[in-house]
C-alpha cells in the first residue's frame, strides 16, 4: 500500500503541465541527440546543465533524465540507417539493424527498436520503484565507513568497465581525484592547490570540467572526421513489426529486459554491457540455425540489444537515487545537478523531498511512453537532421555551450577553465583514454575524502574500522574480487575482444 501512495504522489507530481512540458522537451532532446552521431548523452547533459539553473530541481532533473533515457531510443536510428552508432550502447545495433535496412526492412528495425525499448524502459520503473524503498532502508545502515567502501568499489568497478586499457583508466580516475581536491579544505579551511587563484577557493567548476572533456572534446574530435554516410530513406516503411517478427522478438525483449535491469546498477557502463551481453546470449541461443544468420539482419540482434540498454538506462537510477552514488558518467551529472540545486544526493532524499524522488521514477514511464509516440512517427524528420553537415551543427553548438557556461556565475574564467579542459579532453581522446573514469573520480572524491575523515574520527584514528565492520568489509572484499577477476586471462581477453568490438 505504501509503494502505491508512493506512486499515487510520483504520478501527481510527473502529471502537472510543466513537468509534463519539460519530460516532453528531455525525451526530445535525447532523441534529436542520439540520432546525431558523435554527441552523447553525457556530452548533452555536460551542456545543458547550466539552463537548468532557473527550473525547479525536480523539472530540471526530469528533463535531464528525459535527455538520458531519450538517447538510448535515438541512438539506434542511427545504427539501423546509417551504420553510426548515435550512443555508445547502441554499437552492437549496428550489426543487425544496417543489414535489415540494407535488405529493405529498416521500418521493421526501427518499430521492434521502439517496441523493446518501451517494454524494457517500463519494466525497469517497476523494479526501481518496488526496490527503491528496501534499498533506502538499507542506505540508513550505512556509515562513513560503509561509504568509503562502496565508492571504492564503485571506482574499481569504473575501471574494470571502461573500454581500453586498464591502466588508462586508473590514470583516469586518479587524475579526477586529484582535481576533485582543488579548493578551500573543509575542515581546516586552508586552500588546497588554488595558485592564489581567488576562483578556485570554492574548486573546479563541476560543469565546466564535464562540459570541456565530453562537449568540447567530443566536438572538436568530430570535426576532424570526414565520414560518408548512406542513408537508407527510401526503405523506411511499415514501422509496425509484422505478427513473425513479433514473435521471433519476443523472448529476446525478455532476455534483454532482464538482463539489462540486472547489469544497469553495475558501476562503470552498465548499459553498454547489457547490450553486449544481451546481443551474445541471442547470438548463443539461436547457434547455427539463425535464419538470416546473425550480423546478416536477424531482428533478434536488434530486439535484445536494444532492450537491454534502455533497461539498463533506467536501472542506473537506483545506485544514484538511493546511495548518492554514480554508477556512470550520465549519473555522475545527475549527481552534479542535485548539488547544484542544494539537493543532498542519497536515501534522504525520500524523506526529505519525496515529490522530486518519485515524481522522477513516475516521470520515466511517462517519458517511455512519449518516447514511442514520438520516434516512429517523426522518423523522417530525424533522417533528414542526418542530412545536415556537421561544419554547421558544431560551431552553433559551441558557442551554445559558453554562453551557458558564462552563464553560471557571470565569470569568464568559467570559460577559459572549460576550453583548458576541452583541450585536455581532445588529448585523452588521442591517447585513447575514457573521460568518464575522470567524472567519476571528480564527483567521488571530496566525498570518499569526507567520509573517510569522517569514519577515522569516529573511531579515533583506527584504520581497522573498514575491515571491523561486516558491511564494509563485504563491500572492500567485493572489490578485490572484481580485481582478482578481471586479471583472470579468459576474462581478460574477452573484455578486449567485446571493447575492441565495440571500436
């Protein structure tokens, strides 16, 4: 019964005409931007934060969850008609949903796409509502001790994630760390690697690092590219599944549902996993009877993957709305727009502001539904956007994003601090090393720092508390154990072989 008024009051907040407007504005946006290929989510949500200064927090963290989930419907309009991947965890759509086009069934592709997606989505609201009560309660048990613990696994579990190499991505997350140090110490009050700087006394501006390694570098990476692109327009039709593919799809929808709920929560790319896994379960299950043979246009390597990603979408929600913690780069902005709302991100947020918690889970069934009635019929309209010439999307989009910037406090210096960063964002991506360890580092580091200090305090200076205390020690023995198997060499170079697919 409580779950129900829980959702009773959820839906009464999702349902006002302003939230309903800036759901409707989020899914729209995420759409646009998973169809254009080369801007993603995180990049989105890097450039967008500053205009949602002016919204109340629970608009603002609607739409930006909008612009999220939205991404993931996009993003295989281009892998089916254009063979580019529009989000990261679209990739694997590419191997069956260009073939299906090619071989004239891309209205079929793009249906099964938005009927799995939706399916997937809803079913993930459920199992974030039903769990994220259990789940808050769970949170009250914890102490700085068991959060010092958690966001080490959550870091390590980042690193083993991230596509490339391992030592890369350490050097990532360090280095966010390091910048998350930048300012005035909280305890003592001394300024900590300011340079004298008056502007840095409060840190480094959370949205001015996000946006210049993921906006500017993902522009300025983009505009080098001189990619072709053959765009299946005239074979768009009958987007509505016929009753076979329905049926072929339908075990994979599930499969792809479940394990994308499953895989979402893990820290790092749960999405981008779950479609992996999801498209080599499929690939697994039908063997050599695959009628056309996968990566040849089978509509299951479309319906899984597709499924699970977006379920894995939403499940990222759970760790951030019931620990305060990031599973992800997407959810580490999400974090950031809380606390620039003055939102405490963790279980408190339940008791605290109860319309924003479930206003925003409700919101992501509504926006699913929108989703559906959205993409199939403005199909046409989004091959026509893949039409327009980047030389002219990026500038635009450039000099969207400093004014946003400037925006924030009226400074310059914001701007010149995201242009250094947007250069230092276009060296990782020559050096092949993932920005997003680097956010995740950067949001959990003055919090790691905090409740460290935090749980020595309360035990007088006695480093055996993170070992004396069972859930923290189940939570640091959980992290050794995901070292220990990422070492293993069968795991080992099958993570190599699925990232290096996914190049």
């Amino acid at each position: 019964m409580e779950l129900l008024s829980n959702l009773a009051l959820g839906f009464a907040t999702a349902l006002t005409i302003k939230n309903l407007i800036y759901c409707f504005a989020g899914v729209l946006i995420g759409t646009l931007i998973g169809v254009l290929p080369g801007l993603g989510p995180v990049a989105t949500l890097a450039m967008l934060l500053p205009f949602t200064y002016a919204l109340e927090p629970t608009s603002a963290l609607i739409m930006l969850a909008g612009i999220y989930y939205g991404a993931q419907y996009g993003g295989s309009t281009t892998s089916i008609l254009v063979n580019l991947p529009g989000e990261s965890s679209s990739v694997v759509t590419c191997l069956d949903g260009y073939q299906m086009a090619r071989r004239g069934r891309a209205g079929a592709a793009l249906g099964i796409a938005a009927i799995g997606s939706f399916i997937a989505g809803s079913f993930a609201t459920l199992l974030i509502a039903a769990f994220a009560l259990p789940l808050v309660q769970l949170a009250f048990k914890f102490g700085p001790a068991e959060y010092f613990s958690l966001m080490v696994l959550g870091l390590i579990g980042a690193v083993v994630l991230a596509s490339g190499s391992l030592i890369k991505a350490i050097a990532m997350i360090i280095l966010g760390l390091l910048l998350g140090l930048v300012g005035t110490d909280v305890n003592s009050g001394v300024a900590r690697f300011t340079f004298d700087i008056p502007e840095l006394s409060d840190g480094i501006g959370f949205v001015a690092v996000a946006m210049g390694v993921f906006a500017f570098a993902e522009i300025v990476a983009n505009v080098e590219k001189h990619e072709k692109r053959e765009v299946f327009t005239s074979s768009v039709k009958n987007l509505w599944p016929s009753g076979k593919d329905l049926k072929d799809s339908a075990g994979a929808i599930g499969r792809g549902t479940l394990l994308g709920s499953v895989l979402g929560v893990l820290p790092g790319g749960g999405a981008l996993l779950a479609s992996f896994a999801s498209y080599t379960l499929e690939k697994k299950l039908a063997g050599a009877k695959a009628d056309p043979p996968f990566g040849q246009g089978n509509i299951r390597g479309v319906a899984g993957p597709e499924s699970a990603n977006n379920a894995g979408a939403q499940t990222s929600f759970v760790p951030m709305l019931t620990l305060g913690i990031p599973p992800n780069a997407v959810m580490a902005l999400m974090i950031g727009a809380m606390t620039i709302h003055n939102i405490q991100p963790g279980p408190q947020v339940m008791s605290s502001n109860p319309a924003l918690f479930w206003g925003l889970i409700a919101s992501m069934w509504i926006g699913n539904l929108m989703l559906v009635i959205l993409n199939l019929p403005l199909i046409g309209i989004w091959v026509q956007l893949l039409k327009v010439p980047y030389k002219w999307l990026y500038p635009a989009i450039l000099t969207f994003c400093c004014i946003g910037v400037y925006s924030i406090n009226n400074n310059a210096f914001d701007v010149y601090v995201t242009a250094v960063f947007g250069l230092l964002g276009y060296v990782f991506y020559k050096l092949r090393c993932e920005p997003a360890p680097l956010i995740l580092g950067f949001i959990l580091g003055p919090m790691m720092e905090e409740n460290l200090r935090r749980a020595m305090l309360l035990s007088r200076g006695d480093p055996t508390v993170f070992f004396t205390r069972p859930l923290s020690l189940a939570l640091l023995l959980a992290a050794v154990a995901l070292v220990v198997i990422v070492t293993l060499p069968a795991i080992k170079s099958k993570r190599e072989q699925a990232f290096k697919e996914a190049d």
